[in-house]
C-alpha cells in the first residue's frame, strides 16, 4: 500500500480502522451472545473483546501513524501523554466537570431530594470504578480523537468547525454500543422507542459539547493529553458517581438535565471569554497545530 496516500489520509484510515474494529467486536459479541464486560460477569472473552472496542481509536491511530510518519509521528502522539507541565488551572478546568455535577448532587442531598444509592460502596469497588473509568475512554480513546485527529482538522479549520466535524464522527463510534447486550449505552434503550430517542439524542448533544470542551483544554495546553484524559474521565464519571451507580445524589433523569445545563454553561463561557476560532488567547506558534496555508482561520 503507498504509504504517501495514507499519509495525505490519515483522518480517514484512522476512523474506518476505528469504526471497524468497533463494528467487529459487536458482530461478534451478538453472533456469539456474548455479554458485555461487567463486575458481576468477568469473562476472558468479553474481556479481550471490551479492550479491543475500547482502545480501537489507539489501535487505529498508532497503526496508521507509524505507516504514514514513521517513528516520528508516533513519537509526537506519545509526547502528548507526558505533557503534564501546565499551569494548575487547567487542571481544575478539567475536574470542574465532576466537581460541578458532585456540588449540585451535595445541594440536592441537603435538600433531602436524593434517590439514595442502592450499592454498598467499599475502597475496593471505587478504586474498580476509577480503573473502569479511566480504561473505558479517556485512556483508550484520546491518543486518536485528540492526539491525532482534532490537530488535524484544526490545520485547516478553526476550533469551532473542527469540534462539529469531529463530534458526530465520535458519536458514530459510539453507536454499536447501543447493540451489545450489557452496556450503559444498551440499557437506555429498553424503555420505549419514545425515551429511546429522547435517550440517543442526549447523548448526541453531550458528545457535540463535550469535543468542543476538550478541543479547548487541548488548544490551551499545548495539546496535553493527560489533561484531555482527566477531563474526559471526569465528565464519564461524574454520572457514574453522582448517580445510583455510587453516592445516589440524583436520579438520571435529573443529571442528563443538570448536566446538560452545566456543560452549556462551560460552553458559553468559553465561546465568550476565549472565541470560537482558537479557544484560546494564545498566539498561532504556541497552538498544539500548524494552520496550512489558504486554510479557513
């Protein structure tokens, strides 16, 4: 294969291997009926085959890179995650999307409108939570939809457009999980076509602004992925916490609600304070990309 017209290519091969290897494992965790991963039901199989959905985005962009740049451009995506030397407000704009969520719950719990957790929590299942959470996305889906795909796009196009081209594409990704048996995502479908789409469509919407809030913590720091990763997980587990799944603090109904108020908050902010076109104040050479020339600014 001409390793030139991967490299003129990348977004493209990076999202069909990432989208196959997606459609693969559901195909065979249906044929096969095979459960999706849980704590309640650990199995070799649906193991291997969570970890190969998961870090599908990995496998795909580090795959394709090293054929189309070389050591060299594996290199640059794996700087990303070491990236950890920025200024600690970037930090707390990253954990603000579960301290948010977690100081709305603690008003609802003191107004005595808390569901109540139906789990006994102990330090083992939290610390299994964490570790889930951190593998199930941030850590296995980043180095391509950040590492390797928004500088892409932002090379041509600013943040905005950027984020509204990669947002239905990582929506897209997510949809096979709607049809394995066991997963969150499948769970949410099982109510009716009604709350199906009303379920579906949330979680479109989230995932437009989110890709626009981490577009702009990446933007702002120099493309750190360690960054976009805790903010990734701490927007996952905000509901996972917050909900039955943990502490009980809301119902999910209440969270998709306050949620979605909060991350449009997030979101105007940023379009206010830092624009639409580069998310950030910082000068073209301090960017985590390079504009090509006659590109949109």
């Amino acid at each position: 294969m001409n390793n030139e017209w991967i490299k003129k290519h990348q977004i493209i091969w990076f999202v069909l291997i990432s989208y196959l290897l997606a459609s693969i494992v559901t195909i065979i965790h249906n044929v096969f009926h095979i459960s999706f991963f849980s704590f309640d039901n650990v199995t070799a199989a649906n193991v291997i085959l969570w970890l190969v959905y998961a870090f599908s985005p990995t496998i795909s962009v580090f795959l394709v890179v090293s054929l189309a740049e070389g050591k060299e451009g594996v290199l640059k995506i794996l700087r990303g995650y070491v990236r950890w030397k920025v200024h600690w407000v970037w930090y707390f704009a990253a954990l603000i999307l579960l301290l948010a969520p977690l100081v709305v719950g603690i008003v609802f719990f003191l107004a005595g409108a808390s569901p109540g957790s139906s789990v006994s929590l102990t330090v083992g299942n939290v610390f299994a939570f964490i570790g889930f959470g951190l593998l199930s996305g941030p850590i296995s889906e980043e180095a391509g939809w950040r590492g390797l795909m928004l500088p892409k796009l932002e090379s041509k196009y600013n943040a905005l457009v950027s984020g509204l081209i990669l947002g239905p594409i990582w929506f897209v990704w997510h949809i096979p999980l709607f049809f394995i048996e066991g997963s969150s995502q499948y769970a949410s479908l099982q109510y009716g076509v009604v709350s199906a789409v009303i379920s579906i469509s949330i979680y479109f919407v989230l995932v437009m602004v989110i890709t626009q809030i981490l577009t702009f913590l990446y933007n702002n720091t120099k493309g750190s992925l360690i960054i976009t990763i805790l903010a990734h997980f701490c927007f996952n587990f905000s509901s996972t916490l917050v909900q039955d799944s943990m502490l009980g603090l809301l119902t999910i109904n209440t969270f998709n609600i306050v949620g979605s108020v909060l991350a449009v908050v997030y979101l105007a902010f940023i379009f206010i304070f830092y624009g639409y076109k580069k998310m950030s104040r910082k000068d073209a050479e301090d960017l985590p990309f390079q504009k090509i020339a006659n590109s949109e600014s």
